[in-house]
C-alpha cells in the first residue's frame, strides 16, 4: 500500500502512476529523444564541417559546437515542450469530467486548488522526466565546451518555468472548457500566440511605426511574453557563435551587443572576451528583461490558477 | 444533536425560468432509510446535488448532519458519502489504488489503509478483486466498488442517486442487501430510484416528488392515508363474482361490508383490501396532481 500517502498529494501520485502505467509516456519519450538525438547529430556535423573549411582552430571549433549543440538542444527541447505540454494538460480537468470522475473527487475533502495543483504537478514532473532524460545528450555540449555548467542549469531552469507556465495555461483553459477537444485546441492555440504571435505583433507594430514616424523605435513589451525570446535571455550566454540560434534571439533583446566567435563586440567596435566580461547595456530601465518576462508570466499564472479554482469549487451555482 | 440526519426547510432551486425544485421541505431522521421518488425531471438528483455540496440552493436552507453545505462544505463531506448517478471510476487503476486513492483524499492515515480497504472489500463482496483492474469488473462489481468509495471515510449519511440504475436482477439484490446491511450498522440512507418494488422493501420512509415538488412524504404503508386518497377493497361474493370498491379508510371499509352483508344481504364470503404498492401509490399521487 504505497503511493498515495501524504503528504504527497492525492491527485499527482495518481496521475504519475497511471501515467508511467501506460504505453504512452515511453512512446513520447522515445520519440523526444529520437529528436533530440537527430538535431545533436545535425548541429555537430554542420559546425564541425563549417570548421574545417575556415580553417579555425580545434579548440575554438570545439567550443563552438558545443555552444551550437547546446542552443540548438535548449532550442529544440522548448519547441517539444511547446508542444507536449499543452497536449498533456488541456484535457487535465475536462477529461476528469468527461469519464465523470470529476463528481467524486469534488465530495472528498480535496480542495479546488489542491486537486488543480495535483494536476500542474504531474505535468511538470512528467516535463522534468523529459528534461532529465535529455541531460546525457546536454553533457555532450558540455563535453565539447563553451558552454559553463551555470548557463545549463539556467537553460534546464528556464525550459522547466515555460513548462509550468504552458502547464498552469492550458490546466486553466481545461478548467473554463466542457471538452477535452475545445481545451486542448484552445490550449495549442495559446501556446502559437507565445511563440510566433508575440513575434508578429511586434514586426506590425514595428512596420506601423517605421511607415508613420519614419523611426524605428517600438516597444519590445510585447516580447516578454515570448518563451524562446526568455530562454535566450537567461541562457543565451554573452559569448558565442553567431549561428547558435539563442544568440541571435538574446542581440533581439539587447541590441547593444552582438557576438562573432567566441568574443563579444560592442557597436561601437571594443572587443571584449570571456576573460574580460562586460555588463551588457539594457534596452529598458529597471528590471533585466527576463525578470520582467518571469514576473509577467507569473502574474497570468496566478490570474489563471484564481479563475480555474473558482470554476472547480463547491458548492457551485450549477454544475460545471 | 437533532434528531434529524437531514433537514430541509423550502429548499428552491432555479435555473432561470425553471424550478428544478421548488419549496421543498423535508426531514429524514437519523438510521432511516429514505427513498426519493419521482419521475426524471422531478428534482431528486437536485436534491441530492445539494445535500452533497455540490450545488448552491437559490433558496431554502438545508442541514446534513447539522452544517449547511452552503458555509461548511467540508463538515458536510466528513459526514456525507455520495453516489451519483453515474459511476465516475477510473479505469486504469487497481481496485485496491482505487480504494487508496479515495482514503487519501478523505485524509485517512496511510497506516489506517490495509484495515478499512479490506473491510470495504469484504462489505461490498469484492475482496478476491482488489488487484483486478476497475475496466475488468461487471457493472453490478463497479457500482459496488462505488458503494466502497463513497464509504471510504465512514460517513453517517449515505447518499445513493440511482444506485440500481442499469443493474440485472441479481446484482440489484445484492445491492438492496447491501443497504439493508449499511442501514442496519445504523447509517442513515437516502436513496433515489425508479424501480420503486424495491425501494418499498428497503425503505422506513419514501418522499414522492413530481416537477420539483414533493407530493408526498412519510411510511409507505400510511402515506397513501396522507395523501387522502381511496383505497380498494375486493369483495368476493357465493358463486364465484367479484366486486371492487374505493374506500377512504378502515372506518368506511367496515360501514361498506355491513351494508352489502346486512342492507343489501349480498352472500359475501370474502373481503380483502388490496394492499397498494409503491408503483400504485406513486401513480395514484403523481396522477392526482396532474389532474
């Protein structure tokens, strides 16, 4: 008689032990790790290749690919995140009310936001299986260096905060929806908003404001809701290849700066190198951008978690 | 304490032009077993929804073992078990995680677990099936299993929505043994059912409802008298032909035998009262108020 006592919560110890039941999580497992293999296999190729046409040194060439591989795993790990995630949780709470198990649990003595939070647990303990799973692929990166054991354990920080954040989102959604179906839909299509919505917004604001004032000057607020434009931020590092795909997300945000192999140069010219660490110039006063992008993404998850809560509790004006 | 498991005083539940109940009152006594009647549309899953906590009253005020599910929900679900009407199981779970999963939800100490988990096996009749998937069980074993969740944290009050709904013959037997087993450990048990035969057995008390109404409530043997409707009686006369006759109570019963024996010198040699059965009472009420 284990796995249900507390004070692990009722909810999450259910749902990992039926979820590792079945067939499905080695079927999303194999296959993210396929993915993850193949864009590892691609990016040390196409690097090293690159290399030895330049003529560029082992070491620095080693250095490279691993801050290559490491980006474009980061990068390719939140894209199948972006995708899972929403998947695995549109249907958390509308699910439970479809096979009307949902009736049952609402006359324990499990409160709304306890059961919402055994849900969000399972998802964002079966993304950090996903992220453990991939850490022997990351330590390839490692292996090959340039890249410090800060910038992945931000990287792993920052894929698992989205995840949550994808997780709390579409648990809301399930929450307000009837069907699996509409909740999960809904789910994705929040999830696109994030990723290439906030990006178009900002390109028409941009071409808004460009054919109106002639200036270029728009406000980037929009991106902080964006999760690869975050990653970059917090785990872009300041020095690398310019085709390491978070570098050029991370000069988005700071437009100041920009990289060219392993050195860092300003716009006016200096040149500053991992030895000689710069404190990158802002684009906004106050807070750096990612922590403005984590407390925004906070504060929606509050809001959402508040709204879901209120849609589960009992006793209800009528039955939801 | 009151005396009263249950009390509900004008309980009205809208949803906007439509009463789902309307001005119900009701008390149902400690240790009894309470039938709900009435045809679909008539308010008894309301009612229970309410009694459950699981649905705001739009008025009225109710007790379910002395809290009011409107301002202490969870003191109502320390005392409440609820069935609903659909069986709401997990599937993909062990009859015996199922068990487990509910005792953790009602805060049962783990080390309480193997005791109560074995004890509601047993009382439901499942203990051979407590490593046995929950897809692989019979309907009559779900609904028993069920049975065993809603028991889980030993709750005095018993609330059962259509328990017998989509059971064979055999399995409803074992379900009616079932209460007649919970009712004598001395919960209380209200139990809403079409299939009224065997809530007549089962049931102390019955409370006919109708559109949200309740038309009627009390014994099944003296409800009929409340209701003040006629009852038959069957007089056999010499030679073989019978006679049927509505009368009000006893008294009139009497007075009717005396004149077709002494006024009317009829060779009677039998008079029976047709003893009415709940499916006669509950169409007798419900058409009563239709007309």
């Amino acid at each position: 008689m284990s796995g249900f006592r507390r004070p692990l919560n009722p909810v999450l110890a259910r749902e990992l032990r039926v979820r590792m039941r079945g067939r499905q999580a080695a079927v999303v497992l194999t296959l993210y790790l396929t993915i993850l293999s193949l864009f590892l296999y691609l990016t040390y190729r196409s690097v090293t290749d690159i290399a030895a046409l330049s003529g560029i040194s082992s070491v620095a060439s080693s250095a490279s690919a691993g801050r290559n591989v490491f980006q474009w795993l980061l990068v390719v790990m939140l894209a199948l995140v972006c995708f899972i995630v929403p998947g695995l949780t549109g249907g958390a709470i509308t699910g439970e009310r479809e096979r009307q198990t949902l009736i049952p649990l609402q006359v324990t003595l499990m409160k709304p936001l306890s059961i919402l939070l055994g849900k969000l647990g399972a998802s964002v303990a079966f993304t950090l299986f996903l992220v453990v799973a991939a850490l022997p692929l990351i330590g390839v990166a490692f292996v090959l260096g340039g890249v410090s054991v800060g910038e992945v354990i931000a990287g792993t920080a920052i894929v698992l905060f989205i995840a949550l954040v994808l997780a709390v989102f579409s648990l809301g959604w399930s929450s307000v929806f009837r069907r699996s179906q509409l909740a999960t839909v809904t789910s994705y299509a929040i999830t696109l908003f994030l990723v290439l919505g906030t990006p178009l917004i900002y390109a028409s604001q941009r071409i808004a404001s460009s054919s109106y004032q002639g200036s270029g000057h728009t406000s980037k607020a929009i991106m902080v809701l964006n999760p690869f434009v975050l990653t970059a931020d917090v785990a872009g590092g300041q020095t690398g290849s310019s085709s390491a795909p978070l570098n050029g997300l991370r000069s988005f945000v700071h437009p100041n700066s920009y990289s060219v192999g392993s050195s860092l140069v300003r716009s006016n010219g200096t040149t500053f190198t991992r030895s000689n660490p710069v404190r990158i110039p802002q684009p906004y006063e106050g807070f750096p951008f990612w922590v403005r992008s984590v407390i925004v993404f906070l504060g929606l998850c509050g809001t959402t978690l508040a709204v879901a809560t209120y849609r589960l509790r009992t006793p209800a004006p009528k039955e939801r | 304490m009151s005396e009263n498991a249950i009390e509900i005083y004008g309980l009205t539940k809208r949803y906007g032009d439509l009463f789902a109940v309307r001005d119900l009152n009701l008390k149902i006594p400690h240790g009894s077993v309470y039938g709900l009647i009435g045809p679909n549309g008539a308010g008894k899953t309301t009612t229970l929804s309410v009694l459950a906590s699981l649905l705001e009253p739009t008025a009225g005020r109710v007790l379910v073992g002395g809290f009011d599910p409107s301002r202490d929900a969870q003191g109502v679900r320390r005392k409440v078990g609820y069935m609903p009407d659909v069986m709401g199981l997990y599937e993909n779970m062990r009859v015996n995680e199922y068990l487990q999963f509910f005792a953790a939800a009602y805060r049962i100490p783990a080390k309480e677990w193997p005791a109560l988990i074995g004890g509601l096996l047993e009382l439901v009749d499942l203990t051979d099936k407590g490593d046995a998937f929950v897809d692989g069980l019979s309907r009559g074993m779900k609904q028993r299993l069920s049975l065993a969740r809603a028991l889980a944290h030993d709750p005095e009050i018993l609330l059962l929505d259509e328990p017998a709904s989509g059971l064979d013959p055999h399995a409803r037997i074992e379900l009616r043994g079932l209460v007649q087993e919970l009712a004598s450990m001395g919960k209380t048990v209200v139990i809403s059912s079409h299939i009224l035969p065997e809530l007549e057995e089962m049931c102390t008390e019955v409370a006919i409802m109708e559109a949200g109404a309740l038309l009627a409530s009390g014994p099944p043997k003296e409800i009929g008298v409340g209701t003040g409707q006629t009852r038959s009686v069957k007089v056999r006369l010499w030679g073989g032909s019978e006679k049927t006759f509505e009368v009000a109570d006893e008294i009139e019963q009497r007075d009717l035998v005396r004149r077709l024996v002494v006024d009317e010198e009829l060779p009677v040699i039998e008079v029976t009262t047709i003893e009415e059965n709940l499916e006669d009472l509950f169409l007798r009420v419900t058409k009563g108020q239709r007309q």
